[in-house]
C-alpha cells in the first residue's frame, strides 16, 4: 500500500481531530471539510482524522460525506495532540 504524505505546506500550523459521527462511527475517509465557505487542504484521513489549520478551533465547521450526507461540527474543540470531535448528521 502507499504511504500518503501529510506534510503541511510551509509557513502553516495544522492540528489534528478525530471525528465520529453522531452514532459513534468514525468519519468516513475522504469527506471534504469547509469553514466560512473556506475548503480544508485535505479531505479527512483514516480513521476519521481531520488535518485542519489550528486557527478553525472554536469554529463550527460543515463536512461532506462521500454519500452525500452532510453533518456539522458545532464547535471543533482544542486540541491537546489529537481531540475528539462529533459531527452531528444534518436533515
């Protein structure tokens, strides 16, 4: 299997989550992540990892399922080397 390469592109400071949806499943890889209408860099990893600017924490922040579902972080807590965070399924 390749080897993906999470190196953050230079002069920024990322930090790192793990989110699971509302029913306790992590977050399926490859879902995209916007705040403000701003995308994330990178689509969220293996086993739910969100690699977002640390400036987001506080944020509430919308992600796209690959199928189509969409669910939101109300508040993406600060992190203590990797923080939980629940995305709450949107009707």
């Amino acid at each position: 299997a390749g080897r993906v390469d999470w190196r953050q592109p230079a002069g920024s400071h990322m930090d790192t989550w793990q989110a699971r949806l509302d029913d306790g499943s992590l977050l399926p890889a490859g879902s995209h992540i916007q705040y403000a209408d701003k995308p994330a860099e990178l689509p969220s990893g293996h086993d739910g990892l969100l690699y977002l600017p640390a400036a987001w924490t506080g944020s509430r922040i919308d992600i796209a399922l690959k199928d189509g579902r969409r669910c939101r972080i109300e508040r993406l807590p600060a992190t203590d080397l990797i923080a939980e965070a629940t995305c709450q399924l949107q009707p």
